[in-house]
C-alpha cells in the first residue's frame, strides 16, 4: 500500500516491481546499471520511497522495445548439379 508523506504518495520497492510487472533483482540491476535512476527518497528505515513520476519512467523502460541486432544471413543459392 502506497504511503502517503507530506501530501506525497511514494511506492515501496515490493509495490513498484508488483506495478511494474519486475521482480526486485531486476530493478536493482537496472538501477545499479543506470537504466533508471535511484529514487530521490528513503524513509527512517532508509527503504526506497519512488514517487509517481519515478513510477512512471520505471513503467516506460519495462514498455521500451528495441531492435535486434543481430543481422540476418542472406540464404545462398543451392548449388545445381
């Protein structure tokens, strides 16, 4: 459940990954591979508080589609007899 402090509404790590569709290891990752940012916030236990804006960009980076690298080897005729 989303906590609400100061009038701000911040996510956990668990609420994030849930929202998401990530589990935690993979945020980590991406966070300490500077694919999303670390979230400005932690509270008194010093978890991770991400707001909704952070959120938002961890939800377009799960979205984000990119184009295979790999090229495709042309086929070579068969040789006739």
């Amino acid at each position: 459940m989303p906590v609400k402090i100061n009038g701000q509404v911040y996510y956990r790590t668990a609420e994030v990954c849930q929202a998401v569709g990530i589990g935690k290891s993979t945020l980590f990752r991406w966070m300490r591979d500077n694919i999303v940012q670390e979230p400005a916030h932690r509270d008194r236990k010093g978890w991770r508080l991400f707001t909704e804006e952070e959120l938002g960009s961890i939800t377009a980076e799960t979205s984000r589609i990119q184009s295979n690298q790999i090229t495709r080897a042309t086929a070579t005729p068969s040789m006739t007899r």
